[in-house]
C-alpha cells in the first residue's frame, strides 16, 4: 500500500520524508488554509521537497466543469504534468474528470463518500478515488467499510482505478486497509508520526543498549 501525506506544512512533510518510506503528499483547499500563504507558494516548496517524480495531489477550487479543467491546467504548468487532479466526484466533477482523463492527466476523484461516486470516477478515467474514511464514520456509516467496498468494485469490474483511501483518525484504520490490500492511504502528518509511537518499543530499544553499554562501556556503539 502506497503511503501518502496529507499534510501541506512544509517543516512536517520534510521530516517525514527523511525518516519515513514515503510516495507523495496530497492537500485540500483547507489543509492549504492552514498555512495562511500564497497556495502556489507552499505548493511549489512541497515539489521541491518530495521531487518531481514523487506523487502530489492538488485540487481544483471552481464550481464549474470548465473552470475545473481551467485550474487543472494551471495546476500542472506551475507543478508539472503529472500532479493529480483532485476533482470533487460531484456531477461537474465528473464532467471535468472525462476531459481531463481525455487530455492524459492524472485525476484523483474526491470528496468520495459512496461507492456509486467511485464507481461513476472510474467510468470518468479516473486513477484514484478517495473515500473519506473517518468523515464517513461521522455520518454515522462505516467508512473502512465504504473503502472495502469501493476496492472489490474496482477490482471485480477490472478497472484501473485505484483507492487512495482518505480522511483517517487514528493508525488502527489505516492498517486495517492495508491488510486488506487498498493501493494507497493518505494521512495526516500527526498520524503518520504515531504510527510507531509507542513507550514499549522505545523501552525495548534502550534495554538493548543498556545492555550492550554494560559490556562495552557508555556510549560505545558496533563501530
Ligand atoms: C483527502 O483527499 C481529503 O482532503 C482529506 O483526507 C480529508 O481529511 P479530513 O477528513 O481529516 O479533513
């Protein structure tokens, strides 16, 4: 499963990406609020950071099918051909998602809530569908579930269109759709860097260095 942040804090995305197998980063109209800075501005130093070959999902602001393609096509010059697209998979989404798939462009289905919108994406083109995971629990469903569900239509209708599995609250949820065989999760800085926080593997790594010291004096290493 590929792992993906999403996270427009440029300070988070470095630090992850030097310690942790990462394939790209994903931001949102609001994720890029958070920064209170010129968008293309942060976007770019994200390029700058991850490479231009790594994945970067940007998504358009307009309302309208036309304006959506308009703000792809500056997407892509001013971050490169290969950004995804993010589209919302609302009706002049997917209006927008059937020319930007004719002109090659990568597009991301988003604000993905029910099968039948990821099923539609796929019909659209579209390399990923994003359903949000936790926003979908908070209506009262079962998000992971909606997941699972959007990846056994793609699957047994042989579509190319992969999950980019989305909005998640804890780690609990994101390995559950690893396990379960999703192409890719995006996830937040603060949960990506719990993921492996935990006080018994810190207690047993200092065990094992404590230990070694004993023998070979504090502060001595296998070099
Ligand atoms: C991804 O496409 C979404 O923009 C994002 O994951 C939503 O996450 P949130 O529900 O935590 O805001």
């Amino acid at each position: 499963m590929k792992l993906l942040i999403d996270d427009a804090n440029v300070e988070v995305i470095k630090k992850i990406y030097e310690y942790y197998p990462i394939d790209g980063v994903t931001t949102n109209p609001s994720i890029l609020a958070k920064s209170g800075r010129p968008p293309y501005e942060v976007l770019k130093e994200i390029r700058r950071v991850i490479g231009q070959e790594a994945q970067l999902h940007v998504q358009v602001i307009a309302r309208q099918a036309e304006g959506m393609v308009a703000d792809a096509a500056r997407i892509r010059s001013e971050l490169g051909a290969g950004t995804y697209i993010k589209v919302p998979a609302i009706e002049e989404g997917f209006k927008a998602m059937k020319e930007l798939a004719a002109q090659g462009a990568n597009v991301t289905a988003t604000a993905v809530y029910t099968p039948m919108q990821a099923y539609l994406a796929a019909k659209c083109g579209a390399k990923y569908a994003a359903p949000y995971v936790n926003r979908i629990d908070n209506m009262g469903y079962n998000g992971i579930q909606v997941a699972k569900e959007i990846h056994d239509i793609f699957k047994n209708n042989n579509y190319t269109t992969e999950i980019l599995a989305a909005s998640f609250k804890n780690s609990q949820q994101v390995l559950e759709l690893c396990q379960y065989g999703a192409s890719a999760a995006t996830v937040a800085g603060d949960i990506i860097l719990a993921l492996v926080k935990n006080a018994a593997i810190t207690a047993a790594v200092d065990d094992f260095i404590t230990d070694f010291e004993k023998l070979t004096g504090q502060g001595r290493t296998m070099q």
